[in-house]
C-alpha cells in the first residue's frame, strides 16, 4: 500500500488555486503556502482524502494539539491541500478530483 504525505495550506482559501484571480499553485512555492502534517498509507489520493477528514483521523479531536502546534486552523482536508505520492507528484485537492501542482503553466487534471 502506498505512502502520502499530507500538506495542507498555512492559509486556507477554500478554494484551487488560480481561482479568483489568485496564482496557481507550483512546487516551488508549497514550501512557503502548505505544511506537511502527517503520512498516511492508502490505496489511491481519494483513498488518503477520506482517511484525512477529522471523523476518521480525530474523531474525539485527537489532531487538535498537532494543529495548533503547526499553526493550522482546519481538520479535514479540503480544496487547496496537498498530497504527495510515492512517485514525488503532488496534487492539489479540488471541488472535484485532483490536478498536477507544476513548476509551469501546463494544466493536468484527474478526476
């Protein structure tokens, strides 16, 4: 079973990237806009998605502590986080399904 790291944005938007009129998303720049919070093993990113909404990983708000400490404010993964696979790609959580997070503009999505 494969390995993700988890990144979830420093400052949410709740909303992808590039969306009203903010810049899209780049390797380059998760460094300064996201933050790695866990690793989890799953099947597929919609697999390790699931596994990172707070009923499933802090049910009782166990991630609370870790949360605060990393200087986030939300539980559950959403729209603007970051998975990365075990191949070193990250992906951007979107409305629906997930896009490619490039150093340029050519634009890969799954769904």
């Amino acid at each position: 079973m494969p390995t993700y790291q988890i990144l979830y944005a420093r400052q949410p938007t709740f909303h992808p990237s590039g969306a009203l009129g903010s810049p899209r998303l780049t390797v380059a720049a998760l460094q300064s806009s996201h933050i790695q919070v866990c690793e989890v093993r799953a099947d597929s990113l919609d697999d390790a998605w699931l596994q990172m909404q707070a009923e499933h990983w802090s049910p009782n708000g166990e991630a609370r502590p870790l949360l605060e400490r990393l200087g986030l404010s939300h539980t559950s993964m959403s729209v603007g986080d970051v998975i990365r696979d075990e191949d070193g790609i990250y992906w951007e959580c979107l409305d629906l399904g997930w896009r490619h997070v490039e150093d340029d503009t050519e634009e890969e999505e799954r769904n």
